[in-house]
C-alpha cells in the first residue's frame, strides 16, 4: 500500500497545522466530545478533525528491531514528538500487518521486526496517549505471511493449518499466503483478532487499509466461487469483503460507542471495485459499516488518470453525513518522480515543492471533508 519514507512525513505539516507542544493533553470540546467509555473502562480520544499520520510495520526495523525496550521507548518518542510538533493528533500503527502481531497475542506468531521481550503497543500507546494522541490500530485483515517465513511458524498456528491441509481458507500467491474472505472461519480470525486487541489494550479505534483480493484472476478462488452458486464473480466477492468488513465494525462498536472504525481504500474508486472488489460506495455511502473513511489520494492534481481535485470531489460526493470523509495524501512523493501519473504529471512532486501543502488547504477547505492523513 504505501512506503517507508511515510516516517518522514512530518515535516510535510508545517505550512497548514499549528503545533501541539503542551505535556500535558488538553481536549477542547470541540475536538473531544464526550462518548461512552468503550468495554474495558476507556473513555477512547478521537477527534473531529483528523490530522493522522500512517506508522508502516517496515519502519519498526529501524527502531524496533534489535533495540531494548528502552531503546524502543526513547525512539518511539523522538517520533512523536516530532509529530506533536507538526501538528498530528491521531497515529494508525501497524499491529497486524502480515498475519503477525506487534502486540501480546495468543493467536498470531510475533512480527519479524519483533526479537525484543517487550510490548511495543503497551509503551506506544501510553507514550501517544500522554502526549493527548489518538491511536487506531492498523490491521491487514487478508495478507499473511511468505512461504519461508510460514514454514518456520509453530505447527499449531491456525494459519499454518490451513496451508498446509490445502483447504482453501490459506492460498499461496506470488510467494506469499493470503486469507480467503469467502470462508466464514476467515472471518472469525479476523474479528478474533479485533476482539484480542480491543480487550487487551485501550485503543481509540481500529483501521484497515486497502489490502483486500490480492488478485482479480479467477483461479484465485475457482472452486469457492462455483460452490456458492452464484454467477457474478465481482460481486461475489464484494459481498465477501463487506461480510468481514461488517463484522469488524459490529466488533469495534461492541466494545464502546466511542471506539472508530475505519477504511483507508485505494483512491481510485474504479479500481476499487475492478481490482480489489471493494464495495466503497456502499461502506462509505451508508452507516454501519465504518466511522471513516481515508481514500488514498495519492495523485498529483496533472495526474491522468486520477486528478487530485476532481477525484477528491468524486469523494465527496460518495460518503453519507454518518461517515468522515478523511483524505488519504501521498508525503512520499514529494520530491520525487510519479511514473504512474502520466506525462503530464511525470515530475509534478519535483517541479511544485508546493504540492503537498497545497492539496492540505484544500481539504482544510472543503465543507465535506473531517481532516487530512499522510503517508
């Protein structure tokens, strides 16, 4: 979905947000109204204007791994710092990106970057909420591990399991395992893993990005797909995504009013559905299926095939008034070229060292939009 040099994406809030720098977290009400306090006691912190930083799992190398637990700590709050003072008041961290888990799990094998005996979440999330940060953790409910790095998994991870029986809920792709959505077991992992988390930690809300199908060929799932008797493939599967999707929210909203749920799908509303079969008009359209909702705009205002304010526009107009409308924005590319923009849009990040702030006052400006995240 997005790239490491997300971490650096502080410094891209300069020009549109006002710095946060008191210790202690102050909630005017405008920001933080009053909710029910979630199953565990918590009363979540969120905000009505998203001002949202993305923490990928491929950074954790470079201050999780091999590092002690101090180590982790003094990093981890350089980090925030920083982003305190650029104006960021919500963090998605990666906790279950590749059928793994960056947190105490019973159900998933701990992440690569995690040697240490500490738990990274735990201090993360006491550091962010010290600092009046709002925290959702970041799952990838469908992609799991590579094929070595399953092969050296305990024999009883419910995962392994399924590869190994070959019957269908685990399938190897490129090199890699993903989850079938069209099982009910899947499912049942997956809200299993929402569950683990909502009841051990004290989170504000959970996310999930735009990894759904991992391929459009229909040999994926040939066999599941002429078992269920229906004869719309991409339907079909939309219906599938819905169905985890669904239960996800109805998990988050069990455990206090007050948690969100949100969905960070790709920005192109065509290849939503054509790529990954996600039925975005309808989460985004109608309530019930997540709070937010963070379209990856990740487009250059000359790209070709996705012009940043026509497309913003686009998003827009598809989500309900019960759902936020959070834009997903591309720090990344700053500096850089975009091959995928077209001629027209080849060297745009290059040219208008501008651009990034630029798209910001522009959601800041719109009457639809509830905030801004950056990768």
């Amino acid at each position: 979905m997005k790239l490491l040099a997300a971490l650096l994406c502080g410094a891209f809030f300069l020009c549109s947000c006002q710095a946060r720098p008191a210790p202690e977290p102050v909630f005017p009400e405008s920001v933080r109204p009053e909710v029910q306090s979630a199953e565990n006691g918590y009363s979540p912190v969120n905000f009505d204007i998203q001002k949202a930083v993305w923490l990928p799992y491929m950074g954790f190398a470079d201050y999780m791994q091999g590092r002690s637990q101090e180590e982790f700590r003094t990093l981890f709050c350089q980090k925030l710092d920083t982003f305190q003072q650029q104006g960021v008041n919500t963090l998605y961290i990666h906790v279950h990106p590749c059928g793994d888990a960056y947190y105490s799990s019973d159900i998933f094998p701990k992440g690569t970057y995690l040697d240490g005996d500490y738990d990274p979440l735990e201090i993360m999330l006491e550091e962010a909420h010290s600092r009046g940060l709002s925290v959702h953790g970041w799952l990838n409910p469908l992609r799991c591990q590579t094929q070595e790095q399953m092969s050296a998994l305990p024999e009883n991870y419910i995962v392994r399991k399924w590869a190994e029986a070959g019957s269908g809920q685990a399938k190897l792709l490129s090199g890699r395992w993903y989850l079938d959505p069209s099982y009910p077991e899947v499912t049942e992992l997956i809200t299993g893993c929402a569950e683990e988390l909502l009841d051990r930690y004290q989170l504000d809300g959970l996310h999930i990005d735009d990894y759904f199908y991992p391929s459009a060929d229909p040999e994926f799932d040939q066999m599941e797909f002429a078992q269920s008797g229906q004869t719309d493939l991409a339907k079909w599967r939309q219906e599938n995504c819905t169905r985890f999707v669904k239960a996800l929210y109805d998990t988050v909203k069990s455990h206090g009013e007050g948690l969100k749920f949100g969905i960070s799908p790709q920005g192109n509303i065509s290849a939503d559905y054509s790529s990954q079969f996600a039925d975005v008009e309808l989460w985004a359209g109608q309530p019930g299926y997540c709070d937010y909702i963070v379209p990856q705009l990740y487009f250059g205002f000359l790209n070709q095939t996705c012009p940043f304010e026509e497309t913003l526009h686009q998003w827009e107009e598809l989500v309900c008034p019960e759902v936020d409308l959070v834009i997903g924005l591309a720090g990344y590319k700053q500096g850089a070229e975009d091959r995928w923009a077209g001629e027209a849009g080849l060297r745009e990040w290059i040219d208008d060292p501008e651009l990034l702030q630029k798209q910001i006052r522009m959601v800041e400006a719109s009457p639809v939009c509830s905030g801004y995240a950056v990768y």
